[in-house]
C-alpha cells in the first residue's frame, strides 16, 4: 500500500470521515457562537486526533492515519 493524502475541506468532512474510519463533526468557534466549520475525528496510532479545514489527513503504508497541519490557518 502507497501512503496517500486528502486535504479536509468545507465540503467533505463525510467523505474523509469514511475515508478513514473518523467521525465528522460540527466545531463551534467559542468566541463567535454563530459559527461553525466541519472537522474530523481521525484514528491515529496514538488515539484520536481532530483535522480541521485546510488539514491534510494522511493514510501511511502500514494503513494508519496521521494529521499534517495548515500552518497558514
């Protein structure tokens, strides 16, 4: 298996939650109540970690999951 990438965004959060076995979910922005983005729950070796608009979600050789950041967010 070849690792392979898919980037998260506003649009496909249920396609990358089942992509990778994660959850979707709604972020609420604690400081503006009416906002909200999708996100996604990832299985990582470590636990679980949260990819949000702009992330990476990354399936590695082995079949595991990582999260590669957007540092421009």
């Amino acid at each position: 298996m070849s690792t392979e990438s898919r980037m998260l965004t506003a649009h496909n959060a249920e396609f990358i939650a089942e992509w990778c076995g994660g959850r979707a979910v709604i972020q609420h922005d604690a400081l503006d109540h009416g906002s909200t983005t999708p996100a996604v729950n990832v299985p990582v070796k470590d636990g679980v970690e949260r990819a949000q608009v702009g992330d990476m979600v990354i399936r590695e050789e082995d079949g595991s999951f990582r999260i590669h950041k957007n540092e421009s967010k």
